[in-house]
C-alpha cells in the first residue's frame, strides 16, 4: 500500500500568508495525487488533480506541484475561508491512501 | 442536481452486521463507480471501497478486506455496504462518494454521511 504523510499536522497562519503543505509518498507514482479542502460539516472539496491541475471553480491562489514522491499545495494568500483541514489523496493504486490531513488554523 | 443520501447508520454492537444505503438521483447511476469513504471521530479520511460502474471490479482497503461488502442495485439507483463483524475501530461517519469516470479521478460528490457507532 502507498503511505502518504503530509506535514505539518496543523499550521497556524494569519490571513494573506503563504502556506505550503507537503505531501510525502512511500513509493513513487507519478503525478496521480489529488488534494481535498475539508470543513466540519461539509462534504470535502476537490482542489487540485494531477497534482497541479486546478479543479474548475477553485481561486487561482491555490496551486500544486510536484511528482514521483514528493507534493506540495501552496495558498499564495490565504483568506478567511480557507481556514479547513486539506488532504492528499493517492489514485495510482489500491487500496486509494489519503495522508492525515493538516489542519490550517488562525494564529 | 447530483444527491447522495446513505442511510442506515446507527449503534450496533462489537460483532454484529449493519447494512448502509445510499439513494443516488440527479445523474445517470449506472454510468458511475461508486465509493464508500469514512471518517472516524477526531481522525482523517479513510477509503473503504469501490465499485465499478458495471460491477465487474471491486476494492476494499484492507482494514475492512473479508468483512464489507460493497453493491449497488441499478433498477433502485441505490449503492449499498454491507458491513459484518464490526468492530469499534470501524465506528465513523460513512460518506457514499461518486466517482467523475474522467482524469482518472476518484471523487467528486459526496453525501452527507451516516454515522456508524460500534459499542457495546
């Protein structure tokens, strides 16, 4: 099964700073990682896919790099309602693995 | 518009079974995959299993492998997890998921969720 750990766990951040998650594999499989945006209550939302490609709809200052074993989602300027829980998730194999989630919360 | 609502959840006790419901509406259901992710208190996401659009395929992730079962009924537009021998570590909300069929993507709606809680 592929592991993926994600940190930090949780990340303070205030309102217009640069966030930056990393997603880390325990093989390599290419670029098929997906990040998720999750808020109490609510269904998980899709940001990123191919682990750069934007969903249709998302804000521009999400974006998504990497390949092989290492990832990364960057927030260049982070907004009130970004402030959730953010998944990676693995679709190059089963059983699907998603990391642990990092929370990002208000300093 | 696309809705998923599972049914189902509810107390049960260390070893019994349980038998979760999700009623698909607002897209063609038999042209999906179809996935269960759950979710335990305090805790991430947690894949549970697939099941291919035509019912050829199915994957379960190993925590559950040999107890879960996954179907779906096409004629009732309803996807189904049959659940036995459950233990408290399966105690979670189970979100009923549908799967795009496009970039190779896993997700894209998503239920509710109906909550599971194995006790005695």
């Amino acid at each position: 099964d592929i592991q993926l750990t994600q940190s930090p766990s949780t990340l303070s951040a205030s309102v217009g700073d640069r966030v930056t998650i990393t997603c880390r594999a325990s093989e390599t499989f290419s670029s098929w990682l997906a990040w998720y945006q999750h808020k109490p209550g609510k269904a998980p939302k899709l940001l990123m896919y191919k682990a750069s490609t934007l969903e249709s709809g998302v804000p521009p200052r999400f974006s998504g790099s990497g390949s092989g074993t290492e990832f990364t989602l960057t927030i260049t300027s982070l907004q009130a309602d970004d402030f959730a829980t953010y998944y990676c998730q693995q679709y190059y194999s089963f059983p699907r693995t998603f990391g642990q989630g990092t929370k990002v919360e208000i300093k | 518009q696309v809705q998923l609502v599972e049914s189902g959840g509810g107390v049960v006790r260390p070893g019994r079974s349980l038998r979760l419901s999700c009623a698909a509406s607002g897209f063609t259901f038999r042209n999906h995959a179809m996935h269960w992710v759950r979710q335990a208190p305090g805790k991430g996401l947690e894949w549970v299993a697939v099941l291919w659009y035509d019912e050829s395929k199915e994957y379960y992730a190993n925590s559950v492998k040999g107890r879960f079962s996954i179907s779906r009924d096409t004629s009732k537009n309803t996807l189904y997890l049959q659940m036995n021998s459950l233990r408290a570590e399966d105690t979670a909300v189970y979100y009923c998921v549908r799967d795009p069929g496009r970039d190779g993507l896993d997700f894209d709606y998503w239920g509710q969720g109906t909550l599971v809680t194995v006790s005695s």
